[in-house]
C-alpha cells in the first residue's frame, strides 16, 4: 500500500514551507537555524504533524491547515516561551514512533 497522492501532496507542500522559512504560521519566528542546530525541534513538528493527519476512506486529507497549526505551535513555543498552546497537547500527538528498519525488506533496484 502506497500513500495517497492527497497525503503526498500535504507532506511535500508542509515540508516545502518549512524548509524555505515561509510557512505562515510561523510569521516572525527566526526558526531556520533550528534545522542545524537543534534538529528534534524539528523531528517533533514532523511527528506531531504526521500524528494530527487525518484521511478518509480514500485517502484524502481532512486536516492539514489543522495538522500544520498544531505541528507549527509546538515550534513557535519551542521558539517563544511566552507563547502557550491551546489546546495543550495530548501524549498521542507528540508521541516519536518507531524508525523503520536500516535495510529495506524488500529491496528495489
């Protein structure tokens, strides 16, 4: 099973507006550095992100505004100490998954 084009397209669009230092909600936090020098600041969004998504049957996204908004606040807190997330995250949201295998199961050419 492949992901869906709908989640492919969120991914890539979310990863795109963090790398390039424009994604909107994150207006006025310097967090680029972040990407080289305190790299888990980062691993959490992405994980937070990846844990707030949601699909449907099709694989269609439902929520990536909102999935953004919650991976983006653990950031701008991590930036900002004054800033405070509401709601205040669940442990399932900020939970760090398991990394898959160093070697693929099934190896491509």
């Amino acid at each position: 099973m492949r992901l869906s084009s709908s989640f492919s397209g969120a991914l890539r669009t979310f990863a795109y507006f963090m790398a390039s230092g424009t994604q909107d909600t994150l207006s006025g936090i310097d967090y680029l550095s972040l990407y080289g020098e305190e790299p888990s600041a980062i691993e959490m969004v992405f994980a937070i992100y990846a844990n707030v998504i949601e699909l449907d049957e099709a694989g269609t996204v439902l929520n990536a505004k909102y999935a953004e908004k919650r991976a983006t606040d653990y950031l701008r807190s991590y930036c900002d100490p004054t800033f405070v997330v509401d709601p205040p995250y669940e442990d399932w949201e900020t939970t760090l998954h398991s990394p898959p295998p160093l070697r693929d199961a099934t190896p491509r050419g």
